[in-house]
C-alpha cells in the first residue's frame, strides 16, 4: 500500500514532463547548447560574445556582462537572452530557411507551419562551465552590439618591416605600440628563450604571429586555428616557438 503514493508521483512527473509545450523545450535546448559552446572554454569579451551571439536569428540578447576570462582567469560573463524554439508536426525542431525568415519578417510565424514559442534564459558561463536557468523575459529593446575589433590590414607589412632584426624586446613592443589598434586587439610580446613572440589576437580563431630569432623575422597568420572560443590561446609563446607556422617561402 505504501508504494502506490509513489508510483502515482512518477506517473505525475512523466505526464507532465509530456506535456510540456514542444516548442518551448526546443526553445530552451537551443539556450542549453548555447552554453555548452560557451562553456568549452572562453576568451572573449563580453560584448564579442553578445555580438556573436546576436548574429543567431533566433536568439535575442538583453544583457551581456563580466569581463574578458581565460584558463589563468576565470571570470565569468552573464547572458539574459530570447531564444526562439519551433517544432514541425511531428514535434521536432523545426529548421527555418531564408525564404520562411523573409515571409515572418512581413507576416510572423506561420501557426499552419510549425509551433513557435519565445523564452528567456539567464546563462551564466565560467571557465568550462555554464548554467541555465528560465527567467522572465526583460522589457525594453534588445541590445545593440559593436562588431569585433579587426587586426588592421597594414598590421603584416607593418611588422615585417618595423620589427627589429635580432631579439630586442623594448624595440619590438615600440613597434607593436605604434600600429593603430582598437583597444578590444589583444597584444601579447615576450621573450622566450632569447626568441622575441609576438601575438596579436582579434578574436578565438584569428591572430597575427610574429617571430624575431638572432637571424631573422618572421611574420604569419597561423594556419591551423580553431573556431571555438578558448581552443587557440593566440600567445607570444607559440609565435616564439614558430606555432602553425607558415610554410618556408
């Protein structure tokens, strides 16, 4: 007799685990992947992280806090996000294509189509990690954000010709200095091993290397850089010891 209050509950958890509207649990495994990309590991800045996010067409971003974080930092930036979830007949999230994205821009969602439903989530994400959690959705507009800062195109020739010609650590960050960076550009100069390592790093999976050896200079983009936030440290260390360097000329 005491086990039926039991088996009553369980069967009350799987209905209403059932009956929870498919389109916002699509909603909320979009916000829960979201995180577990971020979560992968971090270097960015707050605002390049709502930047990228905000390029998702389902997803709106109100608020995008904390600062920049890496393995040796281990900050942590907080999202309050929108996310769109939509399901076809068939109760599967449903895809949307450019010509669909164009009628909804005039029309909104199609109900005869699939189903649509619009959450909020906070996602907090540390170094390798993050959690979810549903909230309230904010008032007010989504916010705006600025485009990732860009590595000047002159930055290459710059180097090559301004750098010094053997290790000199107080002339290579002069000429790094006087290129014309947008503060958000990471600089890394070191010396390593006698070998002078430059690193310029525009955003996980895009850096400009340097490297000043006792005969000559060296300047490249790596070859092999990785698109995941945090998977390519982008340091003066790898560019002194010639990282995905470029093939000899």
């Amino acid at each position: 007799m005491r086990r039926l209050p039991l088996v009553f509950l369980a069967v009350l958890l799987v209905l209403s685990a059932c009956a929870e509207d498919p389109a916002v649990r699509a909603a909320r495994v979009h916000a829960e992947e979201i995180a577990e990309q971020l979560g992968r590991g971090l270097d960015w800045n707050a605002e390049d992280v709502g930047w990228v996010l905000s390029r998702d067409e389902d997803v709106e971003v109100y608020s995008v806090t904390g600062t920049r974080y890496s393995t040796t930092d281990r900050g942590r930036v907080l999202l309050r996000i929108r996310a769109a979830g939509r399901v076809g007949a068939d109760g599967r999230p449903q895809p949307v294509d450019a010509a669909t994205r164009a009628y909804e821009a005039t029309h909104g969602p199609s109900p005869s189509r699939y189903a649509v439903a619009s959450v909020c989530f906070e996602i907090w994400v540390s170094y390798a990690d993050a959690d979810v959690h549903e909230v309230d959705c904010p008032t007010g507009e989504p916010r705006a954000f600025r485009s990732p800062a860009a590595i000047p195109g002159d930055a290459f020739a710059w180097l090559e010709t301004h750098l010094p010609k053997t290790p000199d650590l107080v002339a290579a960050l002069e000429a790094v200095d006087h290129l014309d960076l947008d503060d958000r550009i990471g600089k890394d100069v070191a010396e390593i091993d006698g070998v002078i390592g430059v690193a310029l790093r525009e955003r996980p999976g895009r850096c400009l290397f340097a490297r000043v050896g006792p005969q000559d200079v060296e300047v490249w983009w790596p070859s092999r850089v990785q698109a995941m936030p945090g998977e390519s440290s982008c340091s003066a260390a790898e560019a002194a010891h010639g990282h995905a360097q470029r093939p000899p000329r």
